[in-house]
C-alpha cells in the first residue's frame, strides 16, 4: 500500500458553480439589523431634543424620558447623544416599519 493512496488529485474550483456569497451574507446583515428601537427623548442644552434612535434589547419599552444614557448597560459605547446613530434616519425607520407590520 503506497501513501499516494491516501490523498486525492487536487481540484480546480469554478467560481461560476459557487453559491453568491455577497447575496448570503447581505441577507444576514438585514437579519441583524431587526431589533427593538428606541428614540432618545433628552432635551439638550440648546432646547431640541436629541432624538437619536437607539437599538434596545425587546424588554426595553419606549417612554417620554428615555435617554441615550439608559442603553449604558447593553450599548456603552453609544449611551451618550453625542454618539451618531448606527443607521441613517431612513434606514432606522424602515426598519421600524418592518417590525411593527
């Protein structure tokens, strides 16, 4: 028994018999950017209220005083309004849309 009789001849892959990986993993963005979205209601120096939205985890319910610095304990890095939002406006509307239908 020779140790040739182990090992197969290598194979050339054909990209064009590969699944679109770009499509797969668009799709799995989309997936993670569904969640429960909160909006800031911190009035600011100046007045205006902050307004940004923030991801929340599902037991998070949106109330007249929620502010940035609530999602300290799941979001450190964006509990302040001096944070931009993850997703444009747009974006973060269109996926509130998506989850209340």
């Amino acid at each position: 028994c020779s140790s040739d009789d182990y090992f197969v001849e290598p194979a050339e892959l054909d990209a064009t018999e590969m699944p679109n990986l770009s499509l797969s993993l668009r799709r799995e963005d989309k997936k993670t950017s569904i969640g429960n979205w909160i909006q800031c209601q911190e009035v600011l120096d100046t007045g205006a209220i902050c307004g940004k939205w923030r991801r929340a985890p599902l037991f998070v319910v949106q109330s007249s005083d929620w502010d940035c610095s609530c999602s300290v304990l799941w979001d450190p890095i964006r509990a302040d309004c001096a944070v931009p939002q993850l997703f444009n406006l747009l974006d973060v509307l269109s996926m509130c849309k998506y989850i209340s239908l």
